[in-house]
C-alpha cells in the first residue's frame, strides 16, 4: 500500500512538473484525448441545458453585421424547402459591390463530427471558389450547422485527416467527411462574406407538413450509388422539419440585440411580425400555402429541390411570395414590364420569385358570397360585379381553399424588380385517398387586372400541376 500511494504521489508531481514547463500541454492533452475517445464520450450523449441557453458565443462579431434573413425567406433554386436556415449578412466590405469577410466563430462547446465542402463553378464551368459547412452536435438534441463558408480553418481540416479523408456525396465538386473534435465556445471555423445557420432541435414539434416524409429520407441519394458512408450520410442530414431559429438559443442580451438585425439582406428591410424569425414555410393543409413539388415522386431533402413555395414572405407577412423559379412555364419574358432589348433582364425576371400585397382577410367575408366560394370550378358565369371577385383576388395563401379558382395582380419580380404585365390563376384541389394534392396554376398575359379576364374564370391550356 506504502509503495503504491509513492508512486502515485511520484507520477503526480511528475505531471504537475510538466504543465508547469509545458503551460499548453493540458490543452493539448484534452485536445488528444477527445480525438482518440470512444463514441459514447461525444456530446450527442450530454443532456441539454434547461435553464442556460444551448449558445454561449455569438456566430461572429456582431459589428460586421448588417442583417440576420430570418428562416423561411424566399428559397433559391434548388435550395431545400422550408428554408431551415438564417443568413448572416456581413456589411459592404472593400467596396460597395463586396461584401465584408468576417471571422465566422462557433457559438457553443460542440463536437464537429461532419464536414463539407463544395467547389464553386461559373457559367463556364471553371471553379471560382470554395464554399465549406461544418456540422455540429451541441448536446443529445440539439444538432447546428455553420454554412456557406468561403475558408474553413486550415488546422480543422488537417486534424480530420486532410482533403484527402473526403469522399463524394455528389460527386467531386461535392464532397464530405466525418470527424470527431470538441471545440470551445468562440473558436474560429473559418471565415466568410456571409454564411448560413441552422439548427434543428429533436425536442420540438415538427413543423405542419402535409406530406412528411418527402423530408425525412436522406439527402443524398447520389451518395449512396458512390458509397459513401452511412455515418457521413447521418452526420450531415438535417431534419427540416424540426429546424429552429438559432437566435432562440443565444443568452437573452445577445439574442435581443441580434434580434434587431432581423430583416432583409441589405438591411434596408426591418423583419415584422410576432415572431420575426421563426417564420419558415410552412404547409396549410386544404390551402395553397407551402411547398408544392414538381412532381408527386420528389422529396423535399433532395440535393436539388424540384419545387415552389408559396407563403407570406418571412420579413413583411403582408406581401406574399410565388417562388416559382422559372417552373411556371406559362410565364414567359414577354410579361416582363422591360424594353424588349433588354432579353437577358427580361429572361432572368420571368424566372425569379414574384411578390405582391395580400388583401387584408377580414376585407371581404365569404358569407357573403356563397354562391361563388362553393363553385367549384371557380367564379360562375353570373358574377359580373367587381365586387363579387374581390374574395378570389390576393386571397392570402393560408385562406384559399380547394376547388375555387383565385387571381393574382399587381405581381412584381422579387421585392423591387420589374412589373409583371399579367395575372396568375391558381387553383387547388384536393388528393383522393392516397393521391397527393394538387395545384394548378397558370400565367395570363392577356389581361392587366383579374377584373380584365372574362368570367367564369378558367384555364386555357398553358397551365402547370404540382404536387404536394
């Protein structure tokens, strides 16, 4: 018993010698250690704090912000629905053309265990850049992820193995590999001139989606044909459905002030609404509010999301977004309220999203107008007063229903683009048994104003169906 508390005694004050010549050596010790611990030690095990915020940094200073897009704004093309992220917009950098870089920091003790990278190509197909995201669990529910970064930090890379530990998840200009790294609160991941934030929490409710599990296969589908890994498929997976706002999860003085920078992504634009950032799409049921698909077999998670959105947009409830992107066949150029010289504008705003003011709900009540809410094939043919179409014109998406046919005026592309020289006829109908939903919709460039069109409503051929 003598001889083995001297050795112990021995091999602590040895140890306590070599941190006292060596003052880094317990950092890198616990860095060591982490790496090479077992799978049961990570953070996915550790239960969530309760009454301490999850989020103890912020995603980068604060001063090289100059707008949080809150979640659900307008999806690009291709871009997952419902948009599960907040963009972090950093202010103009060299020029007013640029846009600042900025350290992007992680904001709570976690365990990176997946990195991306994707190349960025041109028009010509020549690689112009590098665009990383890094996945993180922060304890057994909470899961986030930094995206969207333009350089991740070259000690990262190297501790998981290099680029050369990458494998192809959609092929080489898309590749992605697992790691296992605890990392502080406040540790520089990379940098960036804006970068994306979601977070999904397993202990929320999952959002009002009419068809689930369109979202709740794996992403990656190419992937598996490449066999990649099944845990590098898991690691970089996100339940959309469950996505919430990462600002919620900051301590109550930094989320206040990151709060108010809610809005557009110039900043021009303040976010409004009771709960300015948790805005994502999502589905009404028996409405036209949501994600509609371009057809009944797609999935919602798919590297490439074949499918719109419609919904109030996420800044100013009280405009309404089509984020059709050029899927609406029967919405060609020519509506486009441009010079006809200006064919390259006038092709790429017939193919952006199109917003325009809902009418107030409570304008018009449909008791009023029984015979037209219950026509099911839109307005009936004794309906020649103005008045009589206003519940069916900018009815907001959430109070649509299916069978009338509604019309949209008064279009713009995107937020301030040009006019659209046309209406949108939209109707929804209703899936039988196993069939999915559907919406029909249709561009008109023979009349200026819904009151324009000759009564009843109804398609001309040109239209297009989506699924939910």
């Amino acid at each position: 018993m003598y001889f083995a508390r001297l050795t112990a005694a021995i091999a602590v004050a040895g140890a306590l010698a070599f941190i006292v010549f060596n003052p880094a050596a317990p950092r890198r010790l616990a860095t060591r250690a982490i790496e090479l611990a077992p799978e049961a030690a990570g953070l996915d095990a550790a239960s969530c704090p309760v009454s301490s915020p999850v989020f103890t940094a912020a995603f980068a200073d604060i001063d090289d912000v100059i707008s949080i897009s809150p979640l659900g704004g307008v999806t690009a093309p291709g871009e997952p629905l419902p948009a599960p992220f907040v963009r972090v917009n950093t202010k103009s950098g060299a020029t007013a053309f640029e846009r600042r870089m900025t350290e992007v920091l992680l904001p709570a003790k976690a365990d990176l265990v997946a990195v991306e990278r994707r190349i960025v190509r041109d028009g010509d197909g020549a690689a112009v850049g590098q665009s990383w995201t890094a996945h993180f669990v922060a304890c057994e529910d909470v899961t986030f992820q930094l995206g969207d970064i333009d350089r991740i930090d070259a000690d990262i890379i190297r501790r998981i193995g290099g680029v050369a530990a990458f494998a192809e998840v959609k092929g080489p200009d898309h590749t992605a590999a697992t790691a296992r790294l605890r990392l502080r609160a406040g540790t520089v991941v990379g940098v960036a001139d804006g970068f994306d934030v979601a977070l999904e929490d397993a202990r929320a409710p999952a959002k009002d989606l009419v068809r689930p599990e369109r979202y709740e296969s794996n992403p990656y589908l190419e992937a598996r044909i490449l066999n990649a890994p099944s845990d590098l498929l898991k690691a970089i997976a996100l339940d959309h459905t469950r996505a919430q706002c990462p600002l919620d999860y900051m301590p109550r003085a930094m989320e206040a002030a990151w709060t108010e920078l809610l809005g557009g992504a110039f900043g021009m634009r303040k976010a409004k609404g009771d709960n300015p950032c948790n805005a994502a799409v999502q589905d009404a049921p028996g409405t036209a509010q949501g994600a509609w698909f371009t057809d009944a077999a797609n999935n919602g998670v798919a590297a490439k999301v074949s499918a719109v959105a419609l919904a109030p947009d996420a800044i100013d409830p009280g405009r309404h977004i089509f984020a059709l992107h050029g899927r609406l066949r029967s919405l060609t150029p020519d509506m486009v309220a441009l010079t006809p010289k200006q064919t390259a504008a006038r092709a790429a705003a017939a193919k952006d999203f199109f917003s325009f003011d809902a009418a107030a709900p409570d304008a018009v009540t449909r008791a009023s107008h029984d015979p037209l809410s219950t026509a099911p094939a839109g307005l009936g043919a004794d309906s020649i007063h103005a008045e009589s179409v206003t519940p069916y014109v900018n009815r907001p998406f959430a109070e649509t229903t299916a069978g009338p046919i509604y019309c949209y005026e008064g279009l713009r592309a995107n937020f301030v683009g040009p006019r659209i020289n046309g209406v949108i006829l939209l109707q929804v109908a209703d899936g039988a048994e196993d069939a999915p939903a559907t919406m029909t919709v249709e561009a008109r460039g023979t009349a200026q104003a819904c009151a324009d069109l000759p009564l009843p409503w109804a398609f001309d051929g040109g239209e297009t169906t989506f699924y939910r």
